[in-house]
C-alpha cells in the first residue's frame, strides 16, 4: 500500500506551536458541529468507540470525547503526539482519550487495539473495531484516498460510520487555503465531492453522502509567495468545508 500520509516533518516543526493559530481552533469548532448535526445520535447517551485519524494536538479529539465512551486518536508525526500528550497530562479527568503515534495503513494494526479504558489490559488484545471514525483536515493530505478509504472501511465495526471534514475543492481559487510556504504534504487541494462519493462507494460504504459542512474566512497570501497579512492591508478569503458521510453494511 503507498504511504497513506505525507509532510509529518513539517508537522513535527510545527506541533508546539499549532495551537496558536486562530484559525485552527476555529476550524475545529465549525468541525465538532457540523458533526454533532450530521450525527444527532452522538448527543444522545451511547457506547460508542471512536477512532480519530490525523488527531494532531487533539483540538477536536478533546471536543468530541465526552460524546463517546472512548477515543483513539492517531496521528503518524510525533511531534503532534507529544503535544497531545501533554495536553493530556494537564487534564487527568479525561480518561476516555488514548492518543497513538502511527501511520495507519493496516486495518489490524497493533498500536490501535488498545482500549483507552482498558490500558492495563495488554496482552493478547482481540483487533479493535469502531463505531465511528473521524478526521478533520486530513483527506487532502493523503496520497492515495482510495487507500485511506479501504484502511477506514476495514477499521469500522458492522454498521460503522465515518463522518470526515475537510475543505472542498471548487476550482483554482482552493489553492489558495495554503501559503505557498506550506505546501508540504499537500495532496490535494481539497475533496471533490463526486469523486470522493464514488471511492467511498467503490471500496465498500453505503448510504454515501458529501454534504456541506460550512464556510470559514481564512487569511490569505495576495499571490504566490508573498506571506499572509493579518489584519490592516491583508487578505481575506472564504472557503467551503465538505463533510464525507457512510455506512459499512451490517452484512458486509
């Protein structure tokens, strides 16, 4: 399988600060609600176990986990784990959030089998199944879709659902969403909606849709390399976030 993942040096580079940005946090937001309306269900009392993938500092990880009765985020750079980490240890009534450093890429995957309530349980662990995988911001980064697509079906439960945000490709203006700068492990310029329909559908989900998740204004470079102005004399763009929806069949 190719590499599912790409630009983690950047991201290790940036891990300690990423939480600065504005507009990550805002993203994320925008992210957990779009979710919460898409899946009503979460809000109600439930046991489900979610798998996160591309978790980075845990911004939406930390949102979405008192919903759930457990969480395991996955994110292959380092650097965004040990951020996670210590995020964690500041908080020590969050219990139900296991963070793992790892590129997934296989659907029996050891480092993920692990129950985040269960951690003192290590030996001879049954592979894990989940009700739900998320990922936010993550899908444009991924070389191969159609692989990360079969990795998620794999990983899901009977039934299992995945609900995946990220920016919509609508045309050459998407590009922008970028500084040149940080074009690094940049696949894509965003999810085309009937192409990623098609390979959901084409490795195996049902009940595909890509919805509109939301809009968000974002700064951005005047041209190609010229750096982002915040504020007096900047740029300013709006972008629209897509939200991937399916179902693996509870026959399947």
């Amino acid at each position: 399988m190719s590499q599912i993942l790409t630009g983690n040096k950047r991201f290790n580079a940036e891990a300690a600060s990423w939480d600065s940005n504005p507009s990550v946090h805002e993203a994320s937001s925008l992210a957990l609600k779009s979710i919460l309306q898409q899946l009503p269900d979460l809000k109600a009392p439930n046991d489900f176990d979610i798998l996160e993938i591309g978790c980075g500092t845990g911004l939406l990880s930390f949102n979405i986990a008192p919903y759930v009765r457990s969480l395991t985020a996955v994110d292959p750079a380092q650097g965004m784990i040990d951020a996670f980490n210590t995020k964690l240890a500041s908080q020590p009534d969050v219990r139900n959030i296991l963070p793992v450093c790892a590129e997934l890429s296989d659907p029996n995957d050891g480092r993920i089998h692990l129950d985040p309530l269960h951690r003192d349980l290590v030996q001879n662990l049954p592979t894990r199944k989940f009700d739900l995988i998320l990922s936010h911001l993550v899908l444009h980064h991924i070389p191969s879709l159609e692989d990360m697509f079969k990795v998620m079906h794999g990983c899901l439960k009977k039934g299992g659902r995945i609900a995946l945000t990220d920016l919509e490709d609508f045309g050459l203006e998407a590009k922008r969403f970028h500084p040149e700068a940080k074009m690094e492990g940049v696949m894509r310029h965003g999810i085309h909606r009937e192409r990623a329909k098609g390979m959901l559908e084409a490795v195996g989900f049902v009940d595909v849709r890509v919805a509109t998740a939301f809009e968000m204004e974002k700064w951005v470079e005047a041209s190609p390399g010229a750096g982002v102005i915040k504020g007096e004399g900047g740029t300013k763009m709006k972008f629209p976030f897509v939200i991937c929806m399916g179902r693996k069949d509870r026959d399947g």
